[in-house]
C-alpha cells in the first residue's frame, strides 16, 4: 500500500518485510549504542529523557499547528520538512546543554534508534522522524526517509514483479 502527502510529488511505499526487518535491526543497533554511549559519560537518565521528549515535544507542535485551524488533517510537505528540521535543532540543543559530545551523539542515536525500530513495529514507511507523531496523533504523515523509501520502493517493485511472474506459472 502507498500513501502519499499532499503536496508531495512521490509516493512512499510502505516497508515489507525486508524494510521492516532492516529497520528493527539499524534501529536496535543505534539506541544499543547510545545507551552505551550515555552509560560511558554518565548521562545515562538526562540522555534518555531528552531522547524521548523531543518526539513529544514534535507532536506537541504538530497539534498547536492544527489548533491554529491550518491543516487540521494532513501537514504540508513544508510543515512536515520543519518539523525535521525542529527535530535537528533539538538535537543540537541538547549538545549545547549537555556540553559532552559522547552524550550528545549518545541521545541523539537513542533518539532516532527508538523511532525506528518503532516505525518497524508500526510499519511506516518514510521518515523514523514522523513515527512517533504518526502513533501518538493515529494519522499519516509521510516524509521521504533517505535511507530507507529506496528501500522500501524496491521492496516493492520485486513483490509486484514477483507475483505477476506466480500468476503467469
């Protein structure tokens, strides 16, 4: 199945199991080694905290968008891409807070680790950015996810080709 942002020119396949598999095992991997990470320069509680609040401070500010009456059932391409970039400035944030780059790297692989083995979970396909916001708010926000919607896409096209060749035999 696909889903698709107004506004956006692509498309966005959701993962099969490939993807899904491929970001439970990335996902895992990150936050593994941020909690290492945070554990080694003892920051292990503030790290964790920050990791977690910045998704619910994102969804926090998703919903003042839609309070103000702008898009009360789908974000724009453009809000979705500052929410983004509202996600990248928490980060950096933190690693001015924190002042300790071992920690600031440690909740910032937490951070996106937790998103993305929950967007595994969930089965979004797109950005692990908008996978807590998509769960909290039960809606459908795509973003393109560099790393994984070729992934995902390809997935995809070798299911339809796969099963166009099942029905021929």
């Amino acid at each position: 199945m696909v889903t698709q942002t107004p506004g956006c020119r692509t498309a966005i396949a959701k993962p099969g199991w490939f993807g899904r598999i491929l970001r439970l095992v990335v996902g895992a991997l990150l936050a593994w080694s941020g909690v290492n990470a945070l554990r080694q320069a003892d920051w292990l509680l503030p790290g964790l905290c920050i990791a977690v609040a910045m998704p619910l401070a994102q969804t926090l500010g998703i919903l003042a968008f839609e309070a103000r009456g702008k898009h009360r059932t789908t974000l724009s391409v453009a809000q979705v891409r500052l929410w983004i970039r509202v996600y990248v400035i928490a980060v950096l944030v933190a690693v001015a807070l924190l002042r300790n780059l071992d920690a600031a790297v440690g909740t910032v692989a937490f951070a996106f680790g937790w998103a993305m083995a929950l967007a595994a979970v969930c089965r979004y396909g797109g950005c692990e950015v908008m996978a807590v916001p998509n769960l909290l708010l039960r809606r459908n926000y795509v973003a393109f996810c560099c790393l994984f919607s070729p992934v995902d896409e390809l997935e995809q096209k070798a299911a339809a080709w796969w099963s166009k060749r099942r029905r021929r035999a």
